[in-house]
C-alpha cells in the first residue's frame, strides 16, 4: 500500500513520526493512521510508541558505560564541547554520569577557578590534573555500570548544594514520558540534582529520542536546554521549542 511505503520513507528520514503528523501529512483519520502502524509494527518493520513511531525500539535495556562509550563518538563529542562553551567564569556546576557528560570534562577550559560536583568517577579522573578546578566526588555507592555513585549519602549531600548549571545525561528523551534511565536509584539521584540547579542542560545524542526506559526522571518542562546532534528530527524539535525548551544542534 502507497500510503505504507510514505510512512515508512518518511520514518527512515525522521526516526521518529506522531500519529498527528502523519494524519496531517495523508490526509487520514487518527484511526487510520493507528491501524497502519499495528500492521506495519506486526511485520516487524516499526516499534509503535505513545502517540507515533519509531525504527527503533523505544525500550531501553542496561548497557555498560564501556559499551556505551563506542557508540555516537563523534556526536557525543560535538555535543561536549558545545556544552563545555555554556561554562563561564568562576562557575559552579554538576555533573551527572553518562559517556556524553564524561565527554564534556575533556573539552573543559576553566575561566579562572571552576567548582565541579559530581557523581562521575570518570569525570574526577579526567579533570583531577587542572589545579584550578575545585572538585567535590559525591560519596556512595558505586554503580559498577555506569562507574559513578548512587545512595543517599549522595543525595544528603546535594541537600546543601546550589549550583549554576546541571549538565545532565540520559538513555531516553519522549514527549510525553519526559526524561528517563535504565537505573531507579540513578534517576532518584538526578532528581536531587535537578533540585541543586537553576539551570538544566542535557546532553544527548540523537539517538535517545522517542525512546523511554525504566526508571522516569523528571518532564521536559523541568529542563531549559538540550544540545544534540543533527540527526534529531525537525517535528521533534518543533515541539520542543513549543515547550519553551532551548534547542541547540551540533553539526
């Protein structure tokens, strides 16, 4: 059926489409359009997600932050920098885990001093040589995965803790379902951290959209700004910009 083919040309281009969308560009009713993707989700050539579609599976499983490490390189590169850029002098930030946030202590350049807090081994380890860079390692307990610490010795600590910035990773990005990670006690932590802030940047590949997993983080209308790389699809950063959330794309 044509109307198949131009879902799924269109899909191939966008990674993620809404039912809505679809409707719109077809000319067919939210019923139509709902049927179309059970049918083409029961021959295994898309994952229905809330409201849309997606090439990929929009769950997400555990991976290691070795093997995550491997993926999107260069994406996740452009992405550190352009966030490193959002530091300023005599700033006081966070830093969450993830492979993109750790990225982003290697491109760092203090402006005279910087404060760092983090729960990232691998970020101690990457800013721990650069004297001018004060650096508070969250304690607890480690999270073999992710190499970075979890607990409430962690969260009792961000109790009296007020930065600038959070810069934030995660495994999924929807529009409904907000920001979410494979790890509860994770997501609990980056709760607290969302309270220690007064701005939110994430950092994400564009990979991590319309996908969502376990453990749910906060919604999108918490966060102010996300920088991501230009495979994110043009409806998606349309509706972003709708929720008042600051997009900016690396090339």
């Amino acid at each position: 059926m044509k109307r198949h083919e131009d879902i799924l040309n269109r899909l191939a281009k966008e990674k993620h489409l809404e039912v809505l969308e679809l409707c719109e560009i077809l000319d067919v009713s939210a019923v139509t359009i709902r049927k179309d993707l059970k049918l083409l989700e029961q021959k295994g050539l898309l994952h229905r997600t809330h409201g849309g579609a997606s090439l990929e599976n929009p769950y997400i499983n555990e991976r290691t932050v070795i093997d995550k490490e491997k993926v999107s390189v260069e994406e996740k590169n452009g992405i550190a920098q352009m966030a490193a850029s959002r530091i300023v002098e005599n700033d006081s930030i966070l830093i969450a885990s993830g492979t993109t946030v750790q990225a982003l202590s290697k491109f760092i350049q203090p402006k005279n001093k910087l404060t760092v807090i983090t729960s990232s081994l691998h970020v101690v380890l990457n800013l721990i040589h650069d004297k001018s860079i004060e650096i508070l390692q969250l304690g607890g307990y480690i999270r073999h995965s992710s190499a970075s610490v979890i607990g409430n010795y962690t969260e009792y600590i961000l109790k009296n803790i007020s930065c600038s910035k959070l810069f934030l990773g995660v495994d999924g990005i929807d529009l409904e379902y907000g920001l979410s990670t494979t790890n509860l006690e994770e997501a609990e932590l980056n709760k607290k951290m969302l309270n220690s802030a007064q701005k939110i940047i994430v950092l994400a590949d564009s990979s991590k959209f319309g996908k969502k997993s376990f453990a749910r983080i906060c919604d999108l209308s918490q966060i102010h700004e996300i920088i991501t790389d230009k495979g994110i699809s043009s409806s998606i950063i349309k509706k972003l910009k709708e929720k008042d959330i600051k997009v900016t794309i690396v090339n």
